[in-house]
C-alpha cells in the first residue's frame, strides 16, 4: 500500500507538469542569457549555472518587479498589471520561444572576408558604446530576417534623427525606434561589417555581408550615399529561403504552366518575362529555372544581383565597375555553348539583338524586361531597334504579371459586403462568401497580409501573331487598347484569388494601377 502511494506522488501528472514547465523555464533562460551580447564571457557560466536552478525564480522576482513598477507608473491594481504583464511575458516567450529562437539572440554577422562583427567593429573592447551597437546591429538584422523583410532603409532625418523602415511584401513599414544617439554607430558599424571606408561618407559605396541564421545563412548587399542631412544606406536581403520552389507555387494556374513547361523542354527559342520594378519578375524566373535539369542541360545565367545559388547552374553577376555588362557576359558565354542562357534583365539594343540572335541559333533564352504589358515589350524592343523580323521569329512566349498580396490566414476575416455589392457578385455567378478582408495579427505585423502571390497574363507567339508582328501590326495605338485587355486579364486572374480568399478585393484593385 505504501509503495502504490510512492509511485502515486512520483508520477503525479500535476508534479510531471510542474517538472516539464520548471525545466522548460530554465532551459528557456539559459538559452536566453547565453545568446545575449550585452553579458560578458566570465559572466555567462555563473548566469547560465544560476538560470538552470533557478529560472522559475529569477523570473518570479523580475514578473513582480515589473507588476510593481507598472502599478507605480500607471495607477493600475496589481491583478490589473499582473495579467498585462503576464500576457506580455507569454507573448514574448511565444516570439523567442526555444527552437525558435532567431533575432538578436543568435545571429551571427560576418564580413565578406568572414571576420565577425566584433572583430571589425570592435566589440570585443571594453567600449560598452560599440558593445551596445553591435547589439542592436544584430537586433535589426535577425528582426528584418524574422519578419521576412526584402529591404531595410536606413535614412537620415532632421536633428540627427534616423528613419528606419522594413519593406516586408513589397510595402514599406516603420521599424521601432532606436535610440537616436547610436544611430550614427549603427550605420558605421553596418558600413564596417559591409567592407565599406567608414570615414568616406559623401561618395557612394557598395558592400556585402552575411549572417548565419538557426537554419541557414542570408546575404545582404549594402549601398551608402550621402545625402542632405547625412548618410543613407539601403539593404537589400537575399533570403535563399524566400525562393520559391515551384511555378505554381508563384501562382501560375495549370494552363499557364503547361505552356511555360513546353517552352522549357524546347531546344531553342526565347521566352520574354515582363512587368515594371518590383512586380516579381525575378522571383519567377529562378521557378522556372528550377524547372530546369542543370545534370543533362548547361544553364549559363547574367545577372544583377545574384540573388540565389542555384547548385549546378554557373551564375554571373553584373559588374558595370570591372566592365562585365549584360552584353558583354552574354558574349562571352555564347563561346561556351550553353543549352540554356538567362538574362537577367534586357535593357539594351546590343543585349536585346544578341539574345534573340542566341535564340534561334540552338539556345534557349529566357529573359526579363522592364515593361506595363505583353504589347508594350514588343514595342519596347523596337524602340530598342529590333527588327520586327527578329522579334517574329525570335520569341516564342511573353508573360505579363504583378504581384498581389495575400492575406494572412490567421487573422482574414469574411468580408461584409453591402446589398447592391453583393448583388453584383450573384449576378456574375460569384458567390461572395469567400471573400475576405484583412484585419492584422501579431502573426502579420498587423498588415493582414502575409506573402505575396503572381497573376500572369500570357501571350503565344503561334504563326498567327508571328505575322502581325513581321508586318509591323504591333504599334503604341495597338498597344494602347492590348493594354487595357491585359489589365482586365492581369484582373480577372486577382479576382480568381480574391473569390478563393486568398487575396482581397483591395489588392486587385491595385493591379490596375501599378506600371
Ligand atoms: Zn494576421
């Protein structure tokens, strides 16, 4: 009977619990003290020998302290002040939670040459200023690269303040203030780890660096300027975990995948991306690459920047300042024979003449260009002085797209719609209740929004349009109206994704209005 009451205590589910949550808390803490730069070397071993005791106390002591302080500030009642600390305290688990943990607490920043931070900005003296940057340098990054931002800017305002913005699904959003006086440090400890001249701050410098992530490593490539009320830099990061891995994936439907599957299989020919800046061109060109076998076909890519490895493919990157431009590299590698040749982006004759030359002589050319709609890229070829001969017999497929934004799937909620709003939706045989709207959650930095998806609108170059090409058919009066077309085709595929809730009606509205 004694034994059974033994083993009754020991295997307690209450005391199990209590045990799991106990352990939970101090590996949480170790964890948490270990990845802190603000805490010396000697010193780590005692907090981290303290936290794995005595976490669930230490944390009991700084939970009241910070009830009592906020009572003291705020006039609140203490069960008032407990539960929005603790809610606090569990969002904040929640974020750093461990396994999870990514931001400041254990990133590591390393310079083109592989010198840590510290070594090239001197945190390892006993500066605590350049200690305090570092940190808060490793606290941008890991938060940029948390938030899955593409962009961070960094841009000097009045009276010595900075701007600090992330551009996450191609929008622009204020980053959380940073202390003014260690702005300036920032920005010269980023120019460090990015192999810049610190003391040069009017000519504009570009750099590169990395940092090693829990689950992978991610570039960033730094340009500085000086502009009027001091230096600004821009920081494009190039997540290789961003990249998509299929066509549909970047929100092709199963016909246009079919169609740009058959021109991938081709021996030669030339298939035309398009669209205007930021409409996610590049994104879809490595889909397609990724399509691609690099063991039986040799792909040769030009681009400006590298913005993901593909193993097996031989990438170059632009480089105006050593002289290798989109001409010149395309020149040289069609002395290599590839099978298979993508140009980054067309943005000149001798480019543009060459590609399409490459195309009909036993290559496949895929290539991006700077352009409102399918139409329009024809004409902007001919303004770049293509025979209408060359373009007819040269291109085999052109693809339009934009972006939209998705909505965030743990927040979306059913769009109300009015009764003359919803009537017009019954009337084209849409039922409306999948459509959503955004609301905003912690889960998407209260955008509502989370990724984005392509919609494409497709040109077949077949005989027919061959020959409106060759005779010149294709003018800027045609383009105007093909224009419009391509509008409501670019938005009708927008509001396919808003009547499945994945997007909303806002975004396809601005489908229309961009480029
Ligand atoms: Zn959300």
């Amino acid at each position: 009977m004694k034994l059974l009451a033994v083993t009754e205590l020991l295997f307690s589910p209450f005391k199990i619990a209590f045990l799991i949550l106990w352990f939970y808390l101090c590996m949480y803490l170790v964890q948490r003290f270990e990845f802190n730069p603000l805490i010396g070397g000697r010193l780590k071993v005692w907090t981290n020998v303290l936290m794995l005791f005595a976490a669930p106390v230490v944390l009991l002591l700084a939970f009241t302290y910070a009830v009592f302080k906020k009572v003291e500030e705020t006039g609140a009642s203490v069960a008032e002040a407990a539960v929005t600390t603790f809610g606090h305290a569990i969002r904040t688990i929640k974020r750093t939670a461990l396994g999870g943990a990514r931001g400041s607490s254990s990133i590591i920043l390393l310079d083109p040459s592989g010198k840590s931070i510290n070594e090239v900005y001197g945190g390892q003296s006993k500066d605590d200023n350049a200690k305090k940057t570092v940190a808060v340098a490793e606290r941008l990054i890991g938060d940029a690269v948390e938030l899955l931002a593409s962009d961070i800017l960094i841009n000097p305002a009045e009276n010595l303040e900075y701007d600090i913005r992330f551009r996450v699904d191609g929008v622009l959003s204020p980053y959380r203030e940073i202390d003014s006086n260690i702005c300036g440090a920032l920005v010269n400890s980023i120019k460090a780890i990015s192999g810049m001249d610190i003391s040069e701050k009017r000519r504009p410098q570009d750099g590169a660096f990395v940092a090693k992530v829990p689950d992978g490593t991610v570039s960033f490539r730094v340009a500085s300027a000086g502009i009027l009320h001091g230096e600004k830099l821009s920081i494009r990061i190039l997540n290789q975990k961003l990249a998509p891995q299929t066509l549909p994936d970047v929100g092709m439907d199963e016909r246009t995948c079919r169609i740009v599957r058959d021109v991938l299989n081709r021996e030669s020919g030339m298939m035309l991306l398009c669209g205007p800046t930021g409409s996610g061109k590049s994104t879809t060109l490595y889909a397609m690459l990724r399509e691609i076998d690099f063991y039986t076909r040799n792909v040769i890519t030009i681009e400006d920047p590298v913005e993901y490895v593909l193993t097996g493919a031989s990438q170059i990157e632009v480089n105006p300042k050593a002289d290798i431009t989109f001409a010149k590299a395309l020149r040289s590698i069609l002395r290599q024979d590839p099978d298979i040749i993508c140009v980054g982006e067309i943005r000149d004759e001798e480019t543009a003449s060459i590609s399409l030359k490459a195309s009909q002589t036993g290559h496949l050319v895929l290539a991006t260009l700077h352009s409102s709609s399918n139409s329009a890229s024809l004409v902007r070829l001919m303004d770049l002085g293509i025979s209408p001969l060359l373009m007819a017999s040269g291109l085999d497929l052109v693809i339009s797209q934009r972006l939209v934004r998705k909505l965030c799937n743990n927040c979306k909620k059913v769009a109300r719609l009015d009764g003359p709003h919803k009537q017009a939706f019954l009337q084209k045989n849409i039922d409306p209740v999948s459509i959503y709207v955004p609301v905003g959650c912690n889960k998407c930095s209260d955008t509502g929004y989370k990724g984005r998806i392509a919609v494409f609108d497709i040109m077949v170059i077949d005989n027919e349009v061959k020959n409106k090409i060759s005779e010149g058919k294709i003018t800027i009066a045609g383009s105007t109206k093909d224009d419009q077309q391509m509008r409501s085709n670019l938005q009708k595929q927008a509001m396919k994704l808003a009547v499945a809730g994945i997007t909303s009606l806002d975004e396809v509205k601005k489908v229309t209005s961009q480029g």
